[in-house]
C-alpha cells in the first residue's frame, strides 16, 4: 500500500511563516557550528551561545526562539530581529508499503528537490540532494536528463535532514536519533557544488547536531577528480564513486564526466583519498543497464582495472544497482540473472560484491528515479534524445 500525502499546508507551516519575513533575516540552517559561533559573536555573543543554539536547532529540532528556554531572553529576542531558522516546505510525501518515506521540497521558482529515508533493521538511511538537476547529465538518469538548475545552499542541504529526522521522531513518537547513516545519491552532483557541500556534511558529523560517523556519511560522486582530493583534506568521509562502466569509451557515454577525467585519473583520486579516507575501501557503484555494460567482459574489464595482475589496483567494494528504467532513457535494466552471474564474477575474483535491494519502488523512490519538478532549462533531455540515435555498443 502506498499513501500520498499532499502535505505542504501542514508540514510547512514553519517554513511559509519564516518564508513570510524578511529576505535580510538569516537562516541558521546555513550554518556550521563554526559559522554559527562567527555570527553569534557579531551579535556580541560568546561561542558557547552558538553551541547551545546550535544544539535547539537540530538535536531538539526547535525553530521558535521562545522555545529555547536556557537561552537570555535578551538574546532571543536579538535573534528573533535578524534570524531565521527556515525550512524547506514539502510539496508532498509518499509513504512506500516497505516503510521508505520520500519528501518533495520546493526550493522555489519551480524547483524541486527530493529526499528518501530508507528504514532498515539496524539503521536509518537518509538520501540527501545536493543541487536541483544535474550538469553531469549520466544517460541512464532521470536528474541527469533534466538539465541543471542550481546548486542547493548549505542550509537547503541541511533542511532536508533537519525536517526528516524530527517528522520522524514525531511521527514514530521516539526521542532518540532516527537517522543514523546519510548518503548523498539524491538529485545532483554533490562534489560539483563543493562550497555548500561541506560545511553540510559537517553539521551531519558534528556532535553538538547529528553527531553521525564519518563511516556513515557518503559522498556519492560521478568523478570529479580535483574535488576528492579537496574532500580528502577538508572533511573526509565514506566516497561512493559511480563507475558504471569499465573502459573510457563505454564510460565517456554513459558518464559524460569521463571525457574531462578519464577513468585511470579517477582511480587514481580514489587511491589518493583512500589515504584520508574512514573507510578502507571505496564503493564503486555500477547500474547494470542490459546488454550496454553488463556482459562477462565488462565484468573482466573491471577486475583487471581494480585487482590487476601487476600495478596497484583499488581497495573497493562493488554494488551492482539494477538500473530503474524511466521512460526517456532508451535503455533496459539488466536481467536478474544477468545480474548474479555479472556479480559472481566479482566475487570470484576477490571483490566483495552486493546488489542494491531496490527500496520504495511503488513511490518512484529509487536510485534515479528523482526527479523533482525542475524544469528542463538546459535541453538535457532534448540532447539526449539526439544522442540516443548512438548506438551504445557492448565494448569487446
Ligand atoms: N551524482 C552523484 C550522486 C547522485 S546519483 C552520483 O552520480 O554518484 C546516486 C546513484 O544513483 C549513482 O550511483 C547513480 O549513478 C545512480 N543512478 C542514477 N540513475 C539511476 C537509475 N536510473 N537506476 C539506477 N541507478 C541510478
Ligand atoms: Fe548527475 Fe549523478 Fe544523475 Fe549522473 S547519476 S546525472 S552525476 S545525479
């Protein structure tokens, strides 16, 4: 079974009241406990004010100052003249029979973006978006042949997880931490939208909000190579990086990314980072599209690439992700079968391999499936459509 709401009159209402105020107000939402800590001091605030406001806003998830009662009410009312703690309005949210839940959020001027809280037994998964659309624009995705249409700010990154992990506590009336893992595989290219991405991922670590593991929170990428090595040095968490293909033909193709870095620069970055990293292995993912990139050499490609009889390789795990299939894209997912026995050659060849179990099929909330409402300023899905005129051969 599967319920939709059209939630916006109800669960907006913090977001339409604070959308309501003044554009000069500040959002709070856009800070890192560090930036907090540097606004709070321009209102001659010392910074251990900023660590109990900061703690209000996403531990106990409040958005009314009156609320905060440990606070001066002097301060409250300096904070009520020029700041805001402003929320994404949901558009809607549809609840999966397996217990995914997924958010629409309007991020203005027709954009949308989405988020999914994936429930397991022994953790909680948010997946984040980190821009409306996507320049990357990989063949086989639906944000992809969208076009792009902004990068997200820190504080829209951050509203996602702020209004999932308190909806949810509410709704399950718990009082303990709902979210325990985030992965940013929503819309949009994470590492292309840098500056917003990491003062982001650190109010998800810091312990004064989330105090989520690094272990457990995953940048997932396409490949922008300059921007692992960054990540590596400002905030290094699990990396996830999308290959989807074992050679620079097939992948310039698919990825259109590869062009600029090419899947040997890649593994390197991934290597590089891997000294950095919190985890001792990298995530390729790999959607299994059929008869383009899942046939036995693909799968040998790949093993001579990441365990190669000479040279280095890559510390990695592989999850095979069945491809979703939307109507634009021109291409089929792989049999089941296919998918095993393109598995169990990794496997065999030492490379521990897993097959993304698909999660709220029914509300369209898997792995590409998110689309928003972004309009198609870039042409993305015209272009493609020209393209797909390109036979996508199997590499031999
Ligand atoms: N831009 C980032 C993160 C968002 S996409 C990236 O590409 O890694 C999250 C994951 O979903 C990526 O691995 C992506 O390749 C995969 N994906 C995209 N479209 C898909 C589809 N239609 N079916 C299955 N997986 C898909
Ligand atoms: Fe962008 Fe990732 Fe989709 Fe590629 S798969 S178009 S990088 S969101």
């Amino acid at each position: 079974m599967t319920t939709t709401t059209d939630t916006s009159a109800v669960l907006a209402a913090p977001a339409a009241k604070a959308a309501a105020t003044s554009a000069t107000m500040t959002n709070l939402l856009e800070f890192d406990l560090d930036g907090l800590a540097a606004f709070c001091e321009k209102l001659g605030e010392k910074r251990f004010r900023a660590t109990q406001l900061f703690r209000w806003i996403h531990q106990r998830g409040a958005h009314e100052f009156d609320a905060m009662s440990d606070l001066a009410k002097a301060l409250r009312d300096k904070l009520k003249g020029c700041a805001h703690v402003q929320a994404l309005p949901v558009i809607t949210e549809h609840v999966s029979a397996d217990g995914t839940v997924k958010w629409l959020f309007d991020v203005g001027d027709g954009n949308a973006v989405e988020a999914v809280f994936i429930p397991e037994d022994d953790r909680g998964t948010l997946c984040v978006s980190s821009q409306a659309g996507c320049a990357v624009g990989c063949r086989f995705c639906s944000t992809g042949h969208q076009g792009f249409s902004r990068n997200l700010t820190t504080g829209e990154i951050v509203a996602q997880l702020w209004f999932a992990e308190h909806a949810l506590r509410k709704r399950l009336g718990r009082d303990e931490r709902i979210i325990s893992n985030v992965v940013m595989m929503g819309m949009g290219e994470p590492l292309q939208n840098y500056s917003a991405l990491v003062p982001a991922l650190r109010v998800m670590l810091d312990d004064h909000a989330y105090g989520l593991s690094r272990r457990r929170v995953t940048v997932s990428t396409s490949g922008v190579v300059p921007m692992i090595d960054r990540l590596a040095q400002d905030c290094p968490v699990a990396l996830a990086v999308s290959l989807h293909a074992p050679n620079d033909p097939l992948r310039d193709n698919l990825v259109p990314l590869n062009r600029k870095y090419p899947i040997e620069e890649l593994l390197a970055a991934c290597n590089r980072y891997l000294e950095h990293a919190p985890r001792d292995f990298i995530t390729f993912e790999y959607c299994m599209l059929d008869g383009v990139n899942d046939q036995i050499e693909h799968a040998q490609q790949l093993i001579a690439l990441v365990k190669p009889a000479r040279g280095e390789g890559v510390r990695c795990k592989f999850n095979l992700i069945p491809f979703n299939p939307f109507p634009a894209s021109g291409l089929l997912r792989s049999s089941h079968a296919q998918v095993q026995a393109f598995g169990k050659l990794l496997s065999d060849a030492g490379i521990v391999t897993t097959v993304r179990k698909t999660r709220g099929d029914d509300i369209d909330a898997a792995c590409g499936q998110l689309a928003g409402d972004v309009k198609d300023r870039t042409k993305a899905a015209e272009r493609m459509a020209k393209q797909r005129t390109i036979a996508l051969k199997p590499v031999t």
